[in-house]
C-alpha cells in the first residue's frame, strides 16, 4: 500500500506486472508454468506467508487467483488481496468465520478453525495446480452449508480425499515433497510457511 485518503475513502495500491496465477493456464485447466517457475512461486509466496504470520496476520483466502505472477525479467510472485485476512493475535485462536473460497479451505475447517496453518493449506492446493497435478480447481460447494447440510458436508470431504490421493502420487523429493508436507490433514504436523522458506532455499527443483 503506497497511500490512503480517510476522507476521499481511498487507498492507492502498487502496481504488479503479470497475471494472476489462475490466468496461467492452457485449453485443458492446467497451469503453464515451467519447473523452475513453480519453485519461484514456492519459496516467494512461502516468505510471504512467512512474513504475515510472524506478524499474527492470516490471509485466509490463499488461492491461484489472489497470487500476482511474472516470469519476465525473473520468476516474481506477490500474495495478493487480504480482504479476508485477520490479526489473530486480536481476535484470538479461536476465532471463525464461515468465508473462504470451497476448494482452498483446510481440513480443521470442518472443526470450525483457522490459523495460518489454513494458509499454508490453501498454497499447497495451488501448488498443487502450478506443477499440473491438478485442473484449475472450481467451486463446486457453498460454504455456509458445510455446517447445515449433510450433501455440502459430503462434497468437501470427497475433495479432501481427492486431494490425499494427489499427494499420495507426489515424488518423496524436492519441491514436491515440500508440497506433500504442506497438505498434511493434521494441523499439528503441517509444514510451517517458516520452515518452508528454510527448505525451499535447499530444495532442488524437481
């Protein structure tokens, strides 16, 4: 953020080159992105994440369109969009909200919590599309009805599974194994966005 104006009620933001990664795609709803791109994308947006969190902030809406992207000059990504995000250090460990974006929401979302650990979830799910593992993810539920209706209920838990299933046939090396480390179901065992900068910096593309 460059400026605000309290009184015109406006906010001037920078401008990023690129396109959002959602728009990297080809006719069948893969990503376009090379290898070493994709490994740009992980270790920048990792610092991102890792930078937020160290602050309490939660973006909360991590996705393939709220990430900028540009291969020109040099692979660059920047997080984008914190219309979701919140200090959790105000609102406490407890705090939720039923908002987010269906196929990036965490596993502990079903238990009604939200952390940065949800953050590092929603990369993962676009990493996942980044390395063509996986089409252009589409809504396809209505979150307020996870909690009301057995059928919405049901339609996440299957997407949950098809996302094991994505990283069961992730190789155990490199990138792809930090990926597998981001989409672990329990909280406590996830990867940090932290200790994804630090291995990022290590890992050889793959």
């Amino acid at each position: 953020m460059l400026d605000t104006n309290r009184e015109e009620l406006t906010i001037t933001l920078r401008h990023e080159p690129g396109r959002s990664l959602d728009r990297h795609i080809d006719a069948d709803t893969k990503c376009t992105l090379s290898p070493s791109d994709c490994h740009a994308l992980l270790h920048q947006i990792s610092c991102a994440l890792a930078f937020i969190h160290s602050n309490s902030i939660v973006h909360d809406d991590v996705k393939p369109d709220n990430i900028m992207f540009s291969s020109v000059p040099f692979p660059h990504a920047v997080l984008i969009d914190f219309g979701a995000a919140f200090n959790q250090a105000v609102l406490g460990k407890d705090y939720f909200i039923l908002a987010g974006t269906p196929l990036y929401v965490p596993p502990e979302f079903l238990d009604k919590k939200k952390g940065p650990e949800g953050d590092v979830w929603g990369f993962g799910v676009t990493m996942l599309y980044a390395m063509r593992k996986l089409h252009l993810p589409e809504i396809e539920f209505f979150i307020p009805n996870i909690f009301s209706d057995w059928e919405t209920r049901k339609e996440m838990e299957d997407w949950l599974d098809e996302i094991e299933e994505k990283v069961e046939e992730l190789q155990g090396s490199g990138d792809q194994e930090l990926v597998r480390k981001m989409l672990v179901r329990k909280v406590e065992d996830r990867i940090t966005a932290a200790e994804l900068v630090m291995e990022s910096e290590r890992e050889a593309v793959v």
